[in-house]
C-alpha cells in the first residue's frame, strides 16, 4: 500500500513538473518528464497504471508530438517485459489506441499492429490477425525502410494464403514490384536533401532484401500452386534459382532446378515456356542432374515421346519431389504431365503430316479413338493448333485455311518467280546466241 502512494506521490509530482515544460514548450524537458512517469510505473510493475498514464499524458491539452512519439517507444521497449499474455496485449492496444490516426507515430503503430497479428496467430486466430494487418498500408509510409515494408507487406500476404482469400493475397502482393529485389544493396546510400523525409533503419529482426526475395517467391508459389499456373511457377523457381546465395550452394539449387524442370515440362506449350525452356537447357548446371537434361532434350526434339516408357523412367523421380526442398508437386501433377506429353506429340504429328486418319493418330499417341479426339479438340478450342477433323472418313488435316488475300499473295509471289525465270533465261539464251556468233565470225 505504501508503494502504491509513493509511487502515485512521484507520479503527481512529475505531471506537475510535465504540465510546466508543455506550457512554456520545452520539448525536451517534456519528453523527459513523460518518459520518467512510465519509467517509474515500469520499475513498480504497475501495469494498469502505466497503461492510464499513457492515455492520460497523450490527452494531455497541447501535448507535444516529441512528446508522444518518445512515450509509444519507451512503453514498445516494455512490451515484452509484461509478465503474462493479457498484460501483453492490454499494453499493445493502448499503445496502438493512443498512435491511431497520428502520423508522427505511423511506424510504430504498423509494429505493434505486427505484433498484435503475430499473438493473435500463436492463439489459433488466423482471420483476426489478417485483419489487423491489413488495416496498416506501410506502402504510404515514407519513413519507414524500404526491407521492413517489404517484410509487413509479404506478412500481410502471407496470413491472407493462411486464411484462403487468395484474391486479396494477390491484391497485396501487387503491391511489390519484383524490381525491387535486383536493386544493388551495395552502392551508397544517397544524403537526404533538405526537406526530405529521413528514412528510419529497419530493426534487426527484418531479413536482409535477398531473404526477402525468396520469401515473396516462396509465397507467390503457393498462390500460383492454388490456380494449378504451372508457367508462373516455373519462373518463381527461376528467380529463386537465381538468388546468388541459393547457387553457390548445390544443396539448395539443385532441388530449385529439379522444379524448374518439372513445372517446365507441365506448362502449357507457348512461346513464353519455349524461350525458358531453351534458356534452362542452357544452364552449365543442368549436367549435375542428366535424367533432367534428357527430359528436356525430349521436349524440344520434334519426335514422339512413349507415355508409358516415359513415366517408367521419371516415376520414382517424381515421387521423390516430396521429400525436397519445396515439397511435393501440385496434386493433378501427374494428370497434367501425361496431358502434357500427349499435346507435344501431336504437335509433332501435326509438323510431319498434313492428313492422316484418326486410327493412325491414336496408335501414334497411344491412345483409343475417343480419347485422341477429345485431345486434339482440345488443343484446336486452345488455339494451339489448327486442325479439321473429317469424320465420316476419319481423316484428320492439319493444313490451315487460307483467306483470299493470302491467296492473292502467294500467286503475285508466284507469278513475280516465274517472270523472274524468264528474264534469266532470256538473259541466258541472248549470251549464247552472241558467244556463237562471235565463234561463227573466227
């Protein structure tokens, strides 16, 4: 009891002391009175009074911005000296009451909103804590380091794919250009000019912008994986492979690369999965893992590839993705890998034949009659190639309609050949008359 009314007596003694500095505008004497105030409900372990004396200091009439900001980062220093979970969240709310809507005290409000998120996820409530972040938008902050919004942004994304709302998970992470990550972190900073905002140094506790690279890769692969979008998988692996600290270590890149190469294979084909395609088989490294390197040299061979000879050979690899770096494939994996390999072979037919019947095709992919039409529907409604199917006859074109116009060309191409043909020939037939004259005349 006799504590509590000394600590109360020096409590009213130092907001006398606080209230004269306010009025003659002592910013420093201020700051040290308000500071000394939660200092000494500190020591006494007086928690609910500390937590009424930060309310009542930052309510105080023309309380001092200096003022308020040096009290919300004493008492975030106490936080994790409470000594139970209520004390800790009570302490964190009045803290994040007394910042709302203050601007001088955004960033750290935006930390003990993480803070709130991150307790409110140890207790099981995912959707609570998605909620409180996303009320923080850092990307407006100006004085908050450029590694520590990335980070709040990518917590952000990361709870929204915890909870499911893979729409706004994507809204969020739009908020971060991929840019971002190839900035050089080893030039100089630039002086700030006069008038500039200064730009706080991110805490400790924030991943370098490297780390925080593969950390947005990591959880843009499991927004991807969710829409089965093998292509921008592959390039997420591609960027992860490209990470200077994932290649120098071949226990990390190598499990990187056997994605790339999977999720290659299980894109659809396009230009976009040609190009990486070439440009990966041209990577030194892929020798290191050569089932890889023929799986892909199969893929841009204009042959056709058996199915069953295919799986029999890459089944156990397949199976052992679970136990690597990024986990196992996406579940209709080897659903879509057997799709995959029946759409290259009839593009290659496609590139060999210009009819054929719809027998002969299906030997060819290995199919029953029913099933080869169903895929090569299918990739003609994708516009992946153009094809006629005669039914009746059975018989399968894969010659391409021509319009008018590009009828016209190829015969004014034509004729502008043949008239070509006959001035060299012309031209050819006048020499010889002229050498045999020459000749008649000796």
């Amino acid at each position: 009891m006799e504590g509590e009314r000394n600590l109360e007596a020096s409590i009213e003694q130092l907001l006398n002391v606080e209230k004269q500095m306010r009025l003659a505008g002592d910013v420093a004497g201020t700051k040290k009175a308000a500071t000394d105030i939660l200092q000494l409900c500190f020591e006494a372990k007086a928690w609910r009074t500390l937590n009424d004396q930060i309310v009542l200091l930052s309510k105080r009439r023309g309380q001092l911005k200096q003022a308020v900001t040096a009290m919300v980062q004493q008492a975030m220093q106490y936080i994790d000296e409470t000594p139970d979970i209520e004390t800790k969240i009570e302490l964190i709310k009045t803290l994040n009451n007394v910042s709302a809507g203050k601007i001088y005290v955004e960033i750290e409000r935006a930390r003990l909103i993480k803070k709130l998120a991150k307790i409110k996820e140890e207790q099981g409530l995912i959707a609570e804590a998605a909620d409180l972040m996303q009320e923080i938008a850092v990307e407006t902050f100006g004085a908050m380091a450029k590694t520590e919004k990335i980070a709040f942004i990518l917590e952000q994304v990361r709870l929204c794919l915890d909870r499911q709302d893979y729409v706004r998970a994507q809204i969020l992470s739009r908020k971060i250009s991929p840019r971002v990550f190839d900035a050089d972190p080893t030039k100089e900073k630039k002086k700030p000019k006069e008038g500039d905002n200064i730009v706080e140094e991110a805490p400790a506790d924030i991943p370098s912008l490297m780390e925080l690279k593969r950390i947005y890769y990591e959880l843009m692969i499991r927004y991807y994986s969710h829409h089965q979008d093998y292509l921008e998988i592959c390039r997420c692996y591609k960027s992860i492979y490209d990470i200077p600290s994932v290649k120098e270590n071949s226990a990390q890149w190598i499990p990187v690369l056997r994605k790339i190469c999977w999720y290659l294979v299980l894109s659809p084909h396009e230009p976009m999965q040609s190009s990486l395609l070439n440009s990966i088989l041209e990577d030194k490294n892929l020798s290191e893992i050569p089932n890889f390197r023929l799986l892909l040299k199969q893929l841009v061979t204009m042959e056709v590839i058996q199915w069953t000879a295919l799986w029999n050979d890459y089944k156990d690899e397949f199976d052992n993705e679970k136990n690597l770096l990024g986990g196992s494939l996406v579940e209709k994996a080897a659903e879509d890998l057997k799709q995959r390999i029946i759409e290259h072979n009839i593009l290659v037919v496609s590139k060999y034949y210009s009819r054929i019947t719809l027998k002969r095709l299906a030997e060819l992919l290995c199919l029953n009659l029913k099933e080869a039409e169903k895929h090569l529907s299918e990739m003609v409604v994708s516009k992946a190639l153009v094809a006629k199917i005669d039914r009746p006859m059975g018989i399968v074109s894969f010659q391409t309609s021509k319009d008018s116009n590009d009828i016209l060309n190829s015969w004014a191409t034509n004729l502008e050949k043949l008239l070509d043909l006959v001035e060299k020939s012309c031209h050819q037939i006048h020499k010889e008359t002229m050498v045999h004259k020459a000749a008649l005349k000796v």
